[in-house]
C-alpha cells in the first residue's frame, strides 16, 4: 500500500516549530504496513489542504493520511478541504474512530474528522497528536487493506 503523510500545521510549514513527529509518523506506516510515497507539511489553509490533496491523488496515493486540523480552532479546515476534494465520504470511519476515542478522552466529540474518495485513492483525517493519530489509525486499520483493494477495483 502507498501511504502519502499531510501534516497540517502552519508553524511546522512558516519552520516557527520544528517537525518532531516525523519519524514516529512514518513508523506508523511502516506498522501499517505500508510504503510511505509522500510526506508533506502545509500550513492551515483550506485552499493549500485541497490543492494538495488533489496532487497526491493524481499522483497515484492509495492512502492519503492527514494529520491536524480537525477540531473546533478558527484555523481547522481539513474535513472542509478533504470535503472540497473527495467523491465519496465513508462516514463509519470517521464515526468509528470517535467512537473508540471517546472511550479515552471526552474531547475526542470535538473531532470533526472525515473519511472520503477521490478517483482510487482513500483521505482519512487523522488529529495532529502523534497519541490520537495512532489510536485513530489502529480503528482503521482492520479494515485498511480490504478498503484500498475495493477501491481499486474497476
């Protein structure tokens, strides 16, 4: 499977924070298992979320995993731009994952991550803690595989 990895943060884009998660980030994948492709930083902007979105879907990703930008903030657009970009939204995914969260932490009713399809490749809306990004992609995870190949399908 072809993992591209967006970090959605405008101080790690602006280099105001440094980039500490990468490595953890790209272990995930790793355990997933997968190939990470692609691994981008942009700032908290709709339109930069969907424009690169839309670049690595062209690019062949078969799994795009954001990361930040979820919540409630002013500045948190990306269920907006995957929203903007998909053709499908797979809304148990999301639901699933909430679900499993809140069984840890209340807040995680906060998170308005989604779940969607653009042409073969899956957007999943990831928190943009490295802890809440891990349990959310262990919900999806047993189904990951089955997913992708779905998709794939002609």
């Amino acid at each position: 499977m072809r993992v591209a990895v967006v970090v959605i943060s405008s101080k790690i884009a602006s280099g105001d924070e440094p980039d500490e998660g990468r490595e953890a980030i790209a272990q995930m994948v790793q355990d997933l298992p997968a190939t990470m492709v692609a691994y981008e930083v942009v700032p908290d902007e709709r339109s930069k979320i969907r424009s690169q979105l839309i670049t690595l879907c062209a690019d062949r990703a078969d799994v795009i995993l954001t990361l930040g930008g979820t919540g409630v903030r002013p500045t948190d657009w990306t269920p907006e731009a995957t929203r903007d970009v998909i053709e499908k939204e797979v809304p148990g995914i999301g639901e699933a994952m909430r679900s499993e969260s809140l069984k840890k932490v209340r807040t995680a009713m906060l998170s308005r991550g989604t779940v969607g399809i653009r042409g073969r490749t899956l957007i999943v809306n990831l928190p943009g803690s490295l802890k809440g990004a891990k349990e959310n992609l262990a919900v999806v995870q047993p189904v990951l595989e089955h997913l992708v190949e779905k998709i794939q399908k002609v």
